[in-house]
C-alpha cells in the first residue's frame, strides 16, 4: 500500500449545511474503506480567508483508488478538490530516500 495525501475545499453548498461536515467526513471514511482507502489519522482542517480547508492522508494500493474515492466525495457538492492527490512519504520512505541520497554523493562525491 501506498499513502497518499490531498486537500479538500468545502464549497458554498458545503458552508452553508457545515453543521453536518463530521458526518459526512464518516460516511466518506466508510465508503473509501469499501475500496481500499483507508484513512490514516485525523483529518487537518483549517479556516483560510472565508473558506474550511480539509487535509487528508489515505492509505491505498493505487492512485485509480484514491481518484475514485475523490470522485465520490466531490459528487455531492460539499467539497471540491483542492490539491493533489500526491504520495506522501513515511518515515520507511525518507531513509531510503536519505540512503539513496548517499550512495549517490559517494559515488559521485565532486557533483
């Protein structure tokens, strides 16, 4: 599996039924489930300008799942797709990213 992140924006339809976002952020929890999009940790929601901002991270076996799940959550109108979906690193992926790192300086230690 693969962890991807994303950011959805709530729109106007979103702001003015915000009351219910909770419950709508379960039901969408549930249905990636269905498909293999788990997600991982809380959701980071943030008030920028007039407008909720929702961070999330999924796990998934593929990007087809994450953009299939996105399609669903964006079919309703209370968000939109505001950035990504991009893979997100874990710590397993940074230190092999630091290890490549350095087999490449050592091979090549003059640039």
């Amino acid at each position: 599996m693969s962890l991807y992140q994303f950011v959805l924006k709530e729109t106007p339809n979103g702001k003015a039924d915000h009351d219910h976002h909770l419950d709508r952020r379960a039901t969408g929890t549930s249905k990636g489930v269905v498909i293999g999009v788990i997600r991982q940790g809380d959701v980071v929601e943030r008030y920028v300008g007039d407008s909720w901002y929702y961070g999330w991270v999924v796990d998934a076996p593929n990007i087809n799942r994450v953009t299939a799940f996105l399609r669903e959550c964006v079919r309703w109108g209370f968000v939109e797709l505001y950035s990504g979906p991009t893979s997100a690193s874990t710590e397993e992926d940074s230190l092999e990213i630091e290890n490549l790192l350095y087999e490449l300086r050592k091979a090549f230690p003059k640039g």
